[in-house]
C-alpha cells in the first residue's frame, strides 16, 4: 500500500524507498532527488490508514526548500532587465 502510493502519487521508482513496517510504525529509507520530494512521500505516509508513526531516514541531493518559484524568477529576471535600461 505505501509502495504504491510513493510510485503511484510520486512516480518514484520502487528500488528507490525502502519501506518497512512494524507496528504500525513506518520506516522510509533511501535516497530522493529533491527535499521538497521527502515532505511529500512523508506526508502522504502518515495519511494511510493504520499509520501511527513514520521514521524518516530519507536523504535528498538538492534542497530546493530555498528556491525561488517560478513567479519570484520571472519577477527577479525582469527587475534586473529594468536595472539595465
């Protein structure tokens, strides 16, 4: 149930997240492409009915928690163009 919600909702390839359960106690290990990505797969853990804790041993290479959205880019691009005139 928890594979398929990671696969399916996430698109994640499968040997990519471990996943273990004892207890109602769920263990997601492995490695993520984005940290904005390990919030999501966390979240979506907790919400599975039968769920009453999740241990987080997710790593990520890029923490994109910083970045601008695409609305504070186009807004930076165009105040830095305006700089130049």
């Amino acid at each position: 149930m928890i594979e398929d919600v990671l696969v399916g909702a996430l698109w994640l390839a499968p040997r990519g997240i471990d996943v273990s359960v004892v207890e109602g106690v769920v263990t997601l290990t492995g490695h993520m492409e984005r940290k904005s990505e390990t919030e999501i797969a966390l979240s979506m853990t907790r919400r599975i009915d039968g769920v009453v804790g999740v241990v987080d041993q997710l790593t990520y290479r890029l923490d994109d928690a910083r970045l601008p959205t695409p609305e504070q880019a186009l807004h930076g691009v165009a105040d830095d163009w305006l700089r130049r005139l």
